[in-house]
C-alpha cells in the first residue's frame, strides 16, 4: 500500500523500483536536516545508520557534524563498518555516505566494541505509537539484536527514522521481534512515539538456522563469542 501510495503521488524518488525496498522519497534531505536539530543527535557522538538510500543524507551529516557513523552493510553479509571524520577529507563527505564510498572509506569494525548513542533506521512505514514495519527480510531488527547482544545499545538507546508523511500511518502490525522506533521524522514534522512496543531484549537464536548463519557471518561469531 504504502509503495503504491509513494508511486501514485509521485513523492517517491530513485533507486526504482521502489518495491521491496526502504523507499526514497521526495523530501528526505529536508528530514535529515530537521533530525541534525534534535537533541538526541546533538548529544550523539556515535550514530549507527542503515545503508538505504533515503538515509544517505543522515548518513552525510553525521560525518558533516564531525560524529562516528557506524553503518551496516546491505544484508549484514560484511557486518559492520565505521567512519570517521578524522580521516575522511571532508571533500570526500559526500562520497563517504553512500554504499561504495563507506566501503572505500570505511573500516570494518567488531560492534562490540564501540558504544552507539544513536540508532537511526529506514522504513516502509511506521506508526504514530512507534511501530515499525520494513522491506519485509527483517534486517534493521536483527541489527538491533546484534547491538544488544554486543552491548552496544541499551533499550533506552533512541532510535528514529526519517520517511515521508504518507509513511505514517495509525497502526501497523507488531510482534515481540520487532523493533519499534522513539522519533518519527519527516520533511515537515518530528514526531515522538509514547514508547508503547518494547524493544526485543537480543537474538532469539531459535530463529537462526544454519542457512542464516551463512549468509551472515558476523551472527556466528557472536553465537561462538557468547558461548565461551
């Protein structure tokens, strides 16, 4: 419904097509300039962000205001990477926020072993009390229970996305896995969710077969890590 809704009005904007993805939206420049202004940014020194396109933007002011981007690879199948500022040239900001240029730019780094004060996420849509639902594989909340996992983050940790209006809806279907978010924000508003969904307490490897831990290696490491 809500790629349709983006298509037919024509706010959404390239990679196309937009379905099965976060989408890109008319406007997503504009939220990423309105989350720089919250205090929950400002306070951050460390910011953990998706690697989707309506986030690049995000992704370029953490850098532009001189804070530690931890960004996931697409799918987590290379983990984690981290950049600084202190070593990207800031004629190569720009560059740096998307996918090849992290990889380029970037370092790998072992998540625990960093402490992220800010986690912002993409959405397909989410929901005024904080529900959030993505392209369907599950991704942003895996990362979230890697996080926990590692101690990284902690349940009071913020965590917010940028979308377009037309991604905010009422209600959106939940489950116990499922992260919720505390700040909505889009082109023209920011909206605080009441914290109504609790955030999951970790991985639930009742849910990783051996197919998953293939396809991510970081997932084995941290099963062996915790077992020793």
């Amino acid at each position: 419904m809500i790629w349709n809704l983006l298509e037919s009005r024509k706010v959404s904007k390239p990679p196309k097509p937009i379905f099965g993805r976060i989408p890109n939206f008319v406007g997503a420049e504009r939220a990423a300039l309105s989350l720089v202004k919250l205090e929950e940014f400002k306070n951050a020194d460390v910011v953990f962000c998706n690697p989707d396109s309506p986030q690049r933007p995000v992704r370029e002011n953490v850098l532009r205001f001189e804070k530690t981007l931890i960004m996931a690879t697409p799918r987590l199948k290379k983990g984690f990477l981290i950049l600084k500022p202190n070593y990207i040239p800031r004629g190569k900001i720009w560059k740096a926020s998307t996918i090849k240029g992290a990889f380029k730019l970037g370092k790998f780094i072992e998540p625990w072993n960093v402490t992220v004060d800010l986690k912002v996420v993409g959405s397909v849509a989410v929901s005024k009390n904080g529900g959030r639902i993505g392209k369907g594989h599950g991704y942003s909340d895996l990362e979230y229970a890697i996080l926990i996992e590692c101690n990284c983050i902690t349940p009071k940790t913020p965590i917010a996305t940028t979308v377009h209006e037309l991604q905010v809806l009422d209600w959106v279907p939940m489950t116990e896995h499922d992260m919720p978010v505390d700040i909505i924000v889009t082109p023209t508003k920011i909206l605080k969710t009441k914290g109504k969904y609790r955030k999951p307490k970790g991985i639930d490897w009742n849910l990783i077969n051996e197919e998953i831990l293939r396809e991510i290696p970081i997932l084995k490491t941290l099963r062996t890590k915790t077992k020793t």
